[in-house]
C-alpha cells in the first residue's frame, strides 16, 4: 500500500472508532482500561497527569470532524479539571499535559475567556515552580524535608510550551526567560554525548549543584528510557518552534538521530533501548510520541534531510498500526505501552498513546489543530 493510501485508510479507521469510544465514555476521563473498557480517572484521581489527553483527542477529533459530540465532551472534561487549579497537590509540572490540550486547546479554538484565565493561572503555577539555584523547574510535589525539591525530570520539556503561549498571550517575557533557562539546563545536564538522556537529575535545591541522576521509570540509570527520550525529542523541536534558537533544533535531531539508530528492524518500541536482550516489553507511546517529533523536525529540516525523520516516524506509526485494535467493541487503539519498567504491570493500553498516534496520523493528513 502507498503511504497516502495508508493514511487515509488509518484516518477512516480513527475515525469510525473514536466516534462509538466517544459515545461510549462521554462522562469519563479514560486513562487506562479494564477489559477492554475506559476506567473513569475523574473517579479516581483528577490530579492525575495524563487527564488532559482526553480532551486533547477530543478536539482533535472536533478539528477533523466537526462533530458536535467531541465538542461537548471537550468542553466537559476542561470543567472536571478545574479542581486541579484550587489544590497545591494538583499543581506540579504537569500543568503543560492538562492545560495545553484542553484550556489553550479551546482558547486557540474558540476564543473561550474563562479557558484563558484558567490557562494563564495554570501557566504561572509552573512558572513558580523555577529553581532559580540550578536553573530548573521542579517536577513534582513533596513535601518531606528535602526531599523532591531538587528534583528535574525530561518529561518536563513537553510542559514548557505552557510558559512559551502565555508569555505570548500576555506580552510578558518572564515566563519565556523560565522556560528556556530550563531547556537550556536540560541540554547540559539531561542530554547524554550520544544523544540518549537521563529520565531524573537531581539538583541540591538550595545551592544548585548537581547531585545524581536517576533511572527513574527507565531500566536502570544509565540506560535509556524510550519514553524519556521521546519526550526530549518532541519537546526540543517545540521549545525550538517557540524561541528560534538554532541550539534546541540541533539537540532535537542529536536526540532523533539516536532514537532512530535504536528502532528494532519491526519498529516497535521496547520500554528501554538498553533492557536485558530477552525483554520484550513494548511503549507504544514511547513511539507514537517520537513519531510526532520527527514529524515536526521533518519541517524544520532542509529538503534532502527531510526523508530520514518522515520514514522514521512512518516506520513506527505502521508498526503501532499493525499491532492496534481497530475493534469498535474496545475502547482502545494502541494496545502494547507501559507506564515504568519496574512495574509489574506491562504491555497495556494507556490512553495517551492514543492520543499521541491521532495527533501523528492528523499530521500526515494535514487535519491537526497545533496543540504545543
Ligand atoms: N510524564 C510521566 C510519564 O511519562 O510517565
């Protein structure tokens, strides 16, 4: 099949699916599944990290379509997490994650006053999140002496789009100054010489110096947790979108040229480049994620090195395909991911690998509204 018959054949596909996933969880924030089915994270824990991804898919799903339904449940799932802009527990790094895919998302879409204040709210929480010792902002929350305050983590670098839209939005260059101070630090002391990075570094949170860093949800700690190297290579192509520094592009693509040098010859991503040999465990986030970052840099990139990122990204996303449920009767579509390497739960479905796949395939059919 040619790739434009394919995509158009993975987009007929989201599209018949996603509308009865809709229909069927219109009063839930999915995360993950039970027998097939969405659990309800606005039940559980709408702290939760990933709750914003479900409004993400659904204006995605508005932008392509116009359907009234993702709409509705768009608008509905950005009310539930308000709650998260009242409680300090609900305010840590991840305020990128829920703001940006459902009160920017609907700002940028709508104009909506009430999603910018809760937005620009939420932007100057991360904000206060900055260490100005070690130049990083704090990743999450906890309140035992010393204890997670000098913590930096790579996902991080997908929340910094946050500061970039408000210090836009608001004409004020605070919030950008914060954000690249951390991409900055991030470059020196996240990104490895060949290209692989750390998931956690730790900083002394009063003098700044740099302690340790952590394996984190990866397999130990100098190995390479593909999520994390995802998330540093989608969000160095973003903080580059947003600053035009030429520095972020080229740690983008020093980031991309070792993910893509590490895809297995059946393109399906394992949990970390450097597990045990015999490990099978897959991320399909870890690759829809980096196929939305080679997606991006592929534009930035001249003519005759544009190939290297649009198959790469091509490459994973008919893997995640292949493997996915297209059955209507389940909730999800990518069915292999895994939240840590040392969980004892691996190869399930999360829904914001989901999330990460819709906003690639809309890439390559030109139907994406810009989420970052
Ligand atoms: N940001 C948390 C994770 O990637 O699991």
């Amino acid at each position: 099949m040619k790739n434009q018959d394919w995509i158009r054949t993975v987009d007929e596909k989201i599209k018949r699916k996603m509308f009865k996933v809709a229909e069927r969880n219109q009063k839930k924030i999915p995360y993950v599944t039970a027998e097939g089915l969405y659990e309800d994270m606005a039940e559980k824990d709408i702290y939760w990290w990933t709750n914003g991804f479900w409004g993400g898919i659904m204006w995605q799903m508005y932008h392509a379509t116009g359907e009234k339904l993702y709409f509705t449940i768009a608008v509905e799932t950005e009310d539930k997490l308000e709650k998260n802009l009242y409680h300090y527990r609900g305010m840590d790094h991840d305020s990128g994650f829920k703001w940006l895919l459902t009160a920017v998302a609907d700002y940028r879409l709508t104009g909506n006053e009430k999603s910018r204040d809760r937005a620009l709210i939420a932007a100057n929480s991360l904000a206060g999140r900055f260490n100005l010792a070690g130049s990083f902002i704090r990743a999450w929350n906890d309140e035992g002496e010393g204890d997670k305050a000098g913590w930096a983590i790579i996902d991080c670098m997908m929340n910094l789009p946050l500061l970039y839209w408000a210090s836009e939005e608001i004409h004020d260059p605070r919030f950008l100054q914060i954000a690249q101070a951390h991409a900055d630090m991030a470059m020196k002391t996240f990104v490895r010489e060949d290209g692989s990075v750390n998931h956690i570094v730790v900083f002394h949170p009063a003098t700044g110096q740099v302690q340790k860093s952590l394996g984190g949800q990866g397999y130990a700690e100098e190995s390479s947790w593909t999520r994390g190297q995802a998330w540093a290579l989608y969000g160095f192509v973003l903080s580059y979108i947003h600053t035009g520094k030429a520095e972020y592009l080229n740690t983008a693509k020093k980031v991309a040229h070792y993910f893509i040098a590490n895809i297995p010859e059946n393109g399906l991503i394992p949990v970390d480049f450097r597990q045990p040999a015999d490990c099978r465990w897959e991320d399909g986030t870890a690759a829809a994620i980096a196929a939305c970052g080679l997606l991006e840099i592929e534009k930035y990139v001249s003519e005759n090195e544009k190939a290297m990122y649009h198959n790469a990204a091509v490459r994973m996303l008919q893997a995640l395909d292949k493997e996915a449920c297209w059955d209507e009767e389940k909730d999800y579509i990518i069915e292999k991911c895994t939240a840590a390497f040392h969980d004892e739960r691996h190869d399930f479905p999360m829904m914001y690998a989901d999330y990460y796949f819709i906003e690639a395939i809309w890439k390559l059919s030109s139907q994406e509204s810009f989420m970052w």
